[in-house]
C-alpha cells in the first residue's frame, strides 16, 4: 500500500539507498544523471524548509526519492494541511497546487511547470455553474478536486474519487449536482439513491480505457485482475473487477495481493506501485497524462533555486473555495 509519509525517509536517506528504491525501474547508467538533481532538491529542501508533494502519477524517481508526500488527491489536500514547511512544491498539476494554496494561506506554493493542467478542470467554468444554479435552483453543487479555485468557489462542497459517494450521501438531500467529470458522475450515481446530475467533462487519460481492451486483457493475460479508477466510462467499469481511487487500487493490491493484475489508470502509477510489490506481475496498458509528465526532476531542482513558480488565489475566490474544500475534510 502506498503511504503518505511526512516527513519522508528520502530526506536524510543517502543516494544508494535511494537508488535502492527505484532500481527496477531506473537503469543503473541512467542513475548518476538523476542522482545530481536529485541531491540538489534534498540539499535545497532543507535549506528552504520546503516539502515536495507528488500526486500518485508523478515518475517513479520524483515519487520515490525527493517526495515528501505522497497520495491520491484527497491524501495531498490531507496533507497539505499539516504540514509545518513554509514552502510546498507541488508535483503534479496545477488544482492541486491551487487546492495546497487555499490551506496554506500564509505558505509558498510552488508548482515546478505553470503548464501542467488538466483536461477536467478546463472543461468547466465557474460561470457555467452559475448557469447551473439557474436551471436548478436550490440543488447543491458537488464539484471534484480536479477544478480550478474559481469553480470551487461556486461550489458547496469538493469530493475526490475516493469519497464522491461519501460527500454526497452526507448533504442529507435528494438530488446534487456532480462535475465536472460525467463519469464519475455516473459511476457513483449507481452507487447511490441520490439523484445525481453530471456535467460532461472527462479525464482524457482515463476516457479512452473502453471494455474491449478489458476483454483483450483477459484473453491474452489468463487469470489476471483488472483496476480501474471511477473516471473511466460504467461501460469499462462494469467489465474489471475493483474501481476506486489511486489510493484504493493500491491498497487492494497490498491486501489481497493478486499475481497479474492492470491498473486502467496513468502510467505512473502502475510504476509505482509495482515497485513496492515486485514479486507481482503487473501489465502495462496505461495511459499517459502529458500534464503530470511536464513535471520532471530538473524543473523542481529549478523551482527552489529560483521560488518559481509561485501559485496564489485571489482572497475573495480563495475564501468561498477553501470552504468548500474544508467542509470535504470536514464530512470525507
């Protein structure tokens, strides 16, 4: 199961420990190059006082050497905050650095690539629900943590993947509106007797999973399990067989531990789980985030040599979106 340490062993362990870490993936020739970046983000770290957070995608040599914190979304806004560093840079995309900012107010947030973005969140504005609460007045707004500050504004309250049904189930009423992404939407409705009406937004790594390439799984891989994140199509979801977050997943492989299995979600994150459990077969047909991969070694080393680039929210924006984003930790 993948943990979310704080303070992270990669702060004071040495290089070849490290190396340790990542070595099945990582080929010895290629190391010396990263071990240089790698040893200048744990010297300016300290140096900063700063913590780096990597999202569940991030490459198994940002995830397992110089993350402090590491998580699906839900596990970094937990985090976030806790955490005591006066600076936190954020490997993953920029949400998550705007969702960093909102708990830490009096805190530098850093995001090593200004764009590393996110097809959900830029499928949804924050006018656009306000058009919603038009046409449905008086239905609270559910919006996932994969939305920008000025949506999450408008909202009533954010949810994660991992606790969509929970937020939901806990407002007490009858119907909600979910988005930006119709799949978790839909997926969670069957879950549910609340009344959920979904926004069209997709995740374009998980969308194009489809229930042909499951039964393609099956007939060439025989015996093998099949994970897939809730932002895949019901279609896909009703052929594998577990769904759940990118923290759910590999929890399900710590436990019941199956012997071929594929994860339906990005790359990087069957990368790294397959690390912690090497004696497990994993089959690689993922799909890449090209917003999660702009964020590589260099460019962190690069943000706290230079303090770029910070990430701030207006304060009015910023006080209705951290509302919304508190009362999720509150009820999820």
């Amino acid at each position: 199961m993948l943990q979310t340490p704080s303070p992270s062993p990669a702060a004071t362990l040495p290089l070849p420990e490290l190396y340790r870490r990542v070595e099945h993936h990582i080929p010895p020739v290629e190391w010396p190059i990263l071990a240089n970046d790698i040893a200048a983000i744990l010297k300016l770290k300290q140096e900063r006082n700063a913590v780096v957070l990597a999202h569940n995608y991030q490459t198994p040599d940002i995830f397992h050497t110089v993350a402090d914190i590491v998580g699906d979304s839900l596990a970094l806004a937990r985090e976030a905050a806790r955490t005591q560093a006066a600076v936190i840079v954020l490997a993953g995309v920029h949400f998550m650095a705007e969702t960093a900012k909102l708990l830490n107010p009096q805190k530098t947030v850093l995001i090593p690539d200004l764009e590393a973005g996110c097809s959900l969140a830029a499928s949804i504005s924050a006018a656009d629900i306000r058009l919603l609460r038009e046409r449905h007045p008086g239905v609270p707004v559910v919006s996932y943590v994969n939305t920008s500050a000025a949506v999450k504004a408008e909202s009533d309250v954010c949810c994660t993947s991992s606790n969509a049904k929970k937020i939901v189930e806990a407002l007490g009423v009858p119907r909600v509106i979910m988005l930006p992404d119709e799949y978790l939407a839909r997926n969670t409705a069957a879950q549910t007797r609340v009344e959920i009406i979904a926004w069209k937004g997709h995740c374009e790594v998980h969308e194009r999973f489809t229930p042909e390439d499951i039964r393609s799984l099956r007939e060439s891989h025989h015996g093998i399990t099949v994970l897939a994140h809730p932002e895949c199509p019901p279609e896909v979801i009703a052929e594998c067989d577990f769904t759940g977050s990118t923290a759910a997943m590999a929890e399900f492989v710590g436990k019941k531990r199956p012997a071929r299995v594929v994860l339906l979600t990005e790359c990087s994150m069957s990368d790294n789980v397959a690390l912690e459990y090497p004696d497990l077969e994993f089959v690689r047909p993922c799909n890449l985030c090209p917003h999660m991969k702009r964020i590589t070694l260099p460019k962190i080393r690069r943000t706290l040599e230079t303090m770029k680039y910070e990430v701030t929210v207006e304060p009015e924006i910023a006080e209705r979106a951290r509302a919304a984003v508190e009362r999720m930790l509150a009820l999820g």
